[in-house]
C-alpha cells in the first residue's frame, strides 16, 4: 500500500509537466516588448463579421433589338382574317425564328433589360398572344413548348370563360393557372377590351350582367376606366396569385390619361400594335408589337427583315465608368433610406448638352433629374420608397455630339425596402 501512494505524487507530476508542454505549444510566442492577447472565454467570443460584398452590375447590350409579336387565334379555317391564323402558319413562324438564329426570350428578361438589369442577345423577339382564346392553351402552347419559347397572354378578364364576354371559344380561369404553373407570363389587357379614350360610345355591362351602349364623360368615365385599368390588373393578380406588370391597350388606342392610369396602377411596360424593332432606349409606355393577321402576311415579313440581317439595332454609345462620375450613392454601395438622393458629377466627360441629360431609376423608369449645368452635375430625390433591395441609375447625355452613358448599381438595406409593387411605367 505504501508502495502504491509513492507513486502518486510521480503521476500528479508528470501530468502537469505534459499540460505545461501542451500549454506551450498552444500559444505562439508573443514579439519581446509586445503584450500578449487577452484570450476571452469560447461562450463570449466576438462573431466575425464579413465584409458586404460588391454588388456585380451586369453587363447589358445597348445594341440589341427587340422585335415583339402578337397573335389572337389559331384556328385551322379562318373566317376572321383580322384576328386569326392557322395553326401550320403559326407554326412555321415560330421555326422561321429559329432558322434565323432569332432568340425569343422571356417579356420579363426584356423588362430586366430596359432597365439594364441582365443581358439579351443582340438578335431577340417576344410572342405574345392577345385576349384569351382558349386556342391558345390547346394549339398555341404545345407548338411553344415543341420549340422550348417562352411567351406572354395579355388577358381581358371579362373575355375569360365565365365572365360577360367569355363565350365557348374563351379561355378558362384553369387553364390559366395551369399555363402559369407552367412558366408562362399572364399580363393585362383591360377588363372589357374597348377604346380607353374619353367620349367614346363603350358597352357598360351593369351588375346583373346586363350590358348596356353609353358615352362615358366626367366621373362616370373615370369609374369605368379605373376599373378598366386597375381594377382589371387587381382581378388576374388576386385570381391566379401572380404579379401583373404589363399593360397592352386594345386597339392600340390610348392618350396621356391613359398613360398616367397605367403608371399609377403599376405598370412597368405599356403595349400597343405598331410594329417596330424595340432599342434601348425605346419609351417603355408606347411599346409597339407587330399584330400577325392572316390577311397581311408581309407584317411577319417586314418584322424580320428589320432585324433578321443584322447584328444590333441602336447606335452605339459610349460607356463611362461611374466610379470616374464621383456617383452617390456610389457603384455597390448600401444604404440606409429607401427614398436617396442620386447625384452623378458628368463635368469630367465633356461639354454636355443640357437637353440631353436622362436619369432613369430602375422600378421608376425615366425620371425629372435636375442638371447643373456649371458644375456639371445631375441630380434627383427619390419622393416615394424603393421597392427592391438593389437600385440601377442610368444616365445618359450627348458631350460633343455623342451619346454617352453610365450605369451603377446601389444596395438598399433590407429593412428599408418597400414590398409595395410601386413601379411606374417608363417613358
């Protein structure tokens, strides 16, 4: 026994001379004359904090062109030529853009470029198919599908099965769903598709459905259109859940009243159907689309002839780096305020002609900036709370006869940012 306890004080000893030797080996020796770290307990340890990364602005293509088309019914006799084509025709359209190296590309990439968001190739085209016929779920969606296409329905909600216009050849509310389950984009086209303009004669369909002939002046007019306008666009949203930011006008019909409804719903894009290559620069509240009818089969030819040959459409124009603008909020910064002040210093680039200075802010489109024109600078307050999380300025101006332009890209703190869909048709 005696023994055995001699040996303990040996093993006690050992033990602490191996944690001294752990020990030293742990801590690395400290610089003479510098004091050693305080080391704080694992539980209350600092967190490292990251730094916030750059947010990457996509490179967009200024030159590229966009060609839009619309299409009603696809039937295999046609008896409206104004509004119908056969499905073979249809078909052999579509296999034209893809013989052409033609890119039909989603209507909310194109939206995304307008504001110079994302990228689309140089050579790029929208379908997109008029009112809701259900021709359009039964023979136009199996021959987009055939070709991989995306596209665009702009639906008249009372035109829809069901409503009181939507007879037997009408669309479901179904079918619509489960096109948008399916990837497909479903836009507005008014509630009753008629002439928006004031003191025009327009079918009124009373509660009850009873529908009767009027010529709408003053509030009476008003109440129709809002409902036109808005009331239609908050239908299809609150039906199939989705988020409706286009507006195609019927007829092609429209004026600055109508405009100014179409911005104030919160519209990002207006339609209508005179037909011409899209730039960017194009105004986003008079969007022409090349309406294919039957009887005037030169419109799908002049269409591709605009833009089937070439390789870009604008002309072209010089970038300039924002960081060379002394921008704020500067290219990739956070801030704080979902209502910022944007500034852009353009003194550096050239005589500037100050007519020609353009702000546009992503989710407001084309806004009334103010320039200095001695100390070269552009500026505006934003009045109402951005939207999204990141924010694209653009600011385009003419410095010795060319045009010049400047993209950035700012963050807005999350907490900041408004969920309201507050953005506004671009001019």
């Amino acid at each position: 026994m005696m023994i055995r306890f001699a040996f303990l004080p040996l093993l006690l000893a050992l033990n602490f001379s191996m944690c001294k030797k752990q020990q030293a080996v742990t801590e690395k020796p400290q610089p003479a004359g510098s004091a050693a770290p305080a080391v704080a307990p694992a539980a209350t340890a600092a967190p490292v904090v990251a730094a916030s990364p750059k947010i990457k602005k996509p490179v967009v293509d200024q030159t590229a062109q966009v060609i839009i088309f619309c299409y009603h019914r696809l039937v295999d006799k046609v008896r409206y030529p104004g509004t119908e084509i056969t499905p073979a025709a249809f078909e052999a359209q579509m296999k034209e853009l893809k013989d052409k190296g033609i890119t039909v590309i989603p209507m909310q990439d194109f939206l995304a470029w307008k504001r110079g968001e994302k990228n689309i190739p140089p050579r790029s085209a929208i379908v997109s198919f008029d009112d809701g016929w259900k021709s359009q779920y039964e023979v136009a969606w199996p021959i987009m599908k055939k070709y991989g296409y995306p596209f665009t329905l702009f639906i008249y909600t009372e035109g829809v099965r069901g409503g009181a216009l939507g007879g037997g050849e009408a669309i479901t509310w179904e079918q619509l769903a489960d096109l948008r389950d399916n990837g497909v984009d479903i836009q507005d086209h008014t509630a009753t598709h008629q002439d928006l303009r004031e003191g025009h004669t327009v079918t009124v369909i009373e509660p009850g459905g009873k529908r009767s002939r009027k010529k709408l002046t003053g509030a009476d007019y008003e109440k129709w259109i809002q409902n036109e306008v808005v009331g239609s666009k908050e239908l299809l949203e609150q039906r199939l859940g989705i988020k409706v930011n286009c507006f195609a006008v019927p007829f092609g019909n429209y004026n600055e009243h109508v405009k100014e409804l179409a911005r104030n719903a919160g519209y990002d894009a207006m339609f209508t159907v005179y037909g011409q290559p899209i730039t960017f620069t194009s105004p986003m509240d008079a969007i022409g689309r090349y309406a294919i009818e039957a009887n005037k089969p030169k419109v799908f030819a002049d269409a591709m002839a605009m833009i089937g040959g070439s390789t870009g459409g604008g002309t072209a124009v010089a970038e300039v780096g924002a960081k060379d603008l002394t921008t704020q909020p500067a290219d990739g910064d956070t801030v704080r305020t979902a209502t910022p002040l944007i500034k852009a210093n353009l003194s550096g680039i050239g005589q500037i002609d100050p007519g020609s200075v353009q702000m546009r802010v992503s989710g407001l489109g084309l806004v009334p900036a103010n320039f200095d024109a001695k100390t070269g600078t552009v500026s505006y307050q934003v009045p109402q709370k951005l939207r999204d999380k990141t924010c694209t300025v653009i600011v385009s101006a003419k410095s010795d006869g060319k045009k010049v332009e400047t993209h950035w890209t700012f963050g807005l703190e999350e907490a900041t940012a408004s969920s309201s869909p507050a953005a506004a048709v671009k001019k």
